[in-house]
C-alpha cells in the first residue's frame, strides 16, 4: 500500500471517528432532552391533579384491607390532605350558603350530596340550615374524617366510657350476640356512659375532625348563625355488614343524664322527626 493509500485511510478513519462521536452525543443529547420533558410533563400532571382526586386516591389505600396494619399513618395523611380541601375543590354551589335558599317552603333542613360511594368508603357533602342541629348519632366499628368547607358547625364528639383498649374473646361474643339481637330489633334501647371528647366550633379554616372504631365515635353537628356545609368521609359505609354481628345501622342518642362536666350518660331513642334531608348533585371532578 502506497503512502497516499495509508493516508486516505487513515483520514477515513478518523472521521469516523468524529462522525460516530457526533451522533453518540446528539443522541444523548436528544435522550437528555426527552427525559426532561417526560419529567416536565409528568411533573405537570401531578400538580393538575385535583384536590378531590387526590383525596379520593388516597381514601381508597388508607382504607383498603391490604393496607389496615397501616391505618393509623394513612389515616394520619388523609387527614393531612383533606385538611387543606376547600369548597371550590368539590365544585360546591354557592347558591346552597344562600339564607334565601333556606326559607324556601318545605325546604328539608338538610341537604346531602352524594360524592363517591362503594362497598369500602362513602364519601359525602352535608349542608345544614342555620341553626339546626344533626342529631347525636353513632358510627359503629367505623372510621370517619369531617371537614368543614362553609359556614361554621359545632361539633360535640363522645366516646363510650370507660374505654376498654383489650378486649377478650369471650367479651367479644357476648357483645356480638348482644348487638345481633339489638339490630334485629329484640332489645331495649341502649344507654351507656360517655366521655366528652370534642366540644367546639370548626369553620373552613379548621383541621378535619377524626373519629374512630374506639374514639369520638358518637357526635352531634350544629350549624351556627349561617348555612353550614362539611365534607365527611367514613369507612366503612353504613348498612355494610359487621362480620358476625350484621349491618351497621345509624342509632340515635339524646343526653339523660350529666355525670360531670365531661362524663354523660346517653340514651338510645328514635330517628328524630326533625332530621330529614333532600339531594343535590356533586358538580366537582371526575373522581378516576
């Protein structure tokens, strides 16, 4: 091979060379660049991601039963989340904070707007009309999270005293046939001592109230001087079986008897005449 011949071949090599590392690094470039848009835009759809849905995503794991030995910190993080929802986020109708729309003839002192429902979690709007109280109610073997997003309530929360944190088997099934035979309707209506856990006024700025199977499972909620609206989320949903005792039913309470200045005593009684409620349409987010 002559020395021209080595030359040309040499040349030929060496921008090769050059060529191939040029497109090594546009591809790389071009990568770089896709990677970054794909983060741009992932990150972009996170934060477009309403209020509501996030809540409702979150809702499903923390009560979902793959997860219950984590419930108190998910439980914890939804509250956390939901403490942030306002009004707007659920697509509320202002025209329902109106006092005009209260006065209307045969208007029901409540109003309920269903927002998700499964076997699992119920997930709701309330609103209430000036002055009227929802009746002290319970939630059995349930966990519930309330946030108030118009207007201002008051909240006065009981838990069954004195509360047993270990209860044995045998305490169980006594318990379990005692409440089978009550919900099939063979019973007096129950009375039972109370602890005073909450007593006070929440309006949109204030933490989501938390109750559990064991705490601040019985409540009452008062509107005060305006329409008041609350977004409540239990788990799981009443009339969903309690395995080996039946369907959850809401009972109602009124206090007989002042014990002390935070221990009562609560009789079970009828569903009030008073308490009765129409619909109306959730108009916020598709809940996917």
């Amino acid at each position: 091979m002559t020395f021209s011949d080595r030359f040309a071949l040499l040349s030929c090599r060496l921008i090769s060379k050059v060529l191939t590392r040029r497109n090594l690094l546009c591809a790389s470039a071009r990568k770089l660049l896709m990677d970054s848009n794909d983060e741009a835009k992932s990150t972009m759809e996170i934060v477009n991601i309403p209020p509501i849905v996030t809540t409702y995503r979150y809702a499903l794991h923390t009560f979902d039963q793959n997860y219950k030995d984590e419930i108190s910190t998910n439980l914890y993080k939804l509250k956390s989340l939901m403490d942030n929802l306002k009004a707007d986020d659920l697509g509320y109708d202002q025209i329902l904070s109106d006092p005009q729309t209260w006065r209307k003839p045969n208007k029901a002192p409540c109003t309920y707007i269903e927002v998700f429902q499964n076997s699992l979690v119920n997930m709701s709007v309330f609103i209430l009309k000036p002055g009227f109280k929802m009746p002290l109610h319970d939630h059995p073997h349930m966990y519930g999270l309330l946030k108030v997003i118009s207007g201002e309530v008051r909240i006065r929360s009981f838990t069954e005293y004195p509360l047993k944190e270990d209860v044995d088997f045998d305490d169980f099934a006594a318990h379990a046939m005692h409440e089978a035979a009550r919900l099939a309707g063979f019973h007096n209506q129950r009375r039972l001592f109370a602890e005073v856990t909450q007593d006070h006024v929440c309006n949109a700025s204030s933490q989501t109230c938390v109750l559990t199977p064991t705490n601040s499972n019985y409540h009452e909620i008062e509107a005060l001087d305006v329409p008041a609206a609350f977004f409540d989320i239990l788990s799981p949903p009443y009339d969903t079986l309690i395995e080996g005792i039946g369907p959850r039913r809401c009972r109602y309470y009124y206090v007989a008897n002042e014990i002390s200045s935070n221990v009562v005593e609560l009789q079970e009684t009828c569903a009030p005449a008073c308490f009765f409620c129409d619909q109306a349409p959730y108009l916020g987010p598709l809940l996917v």
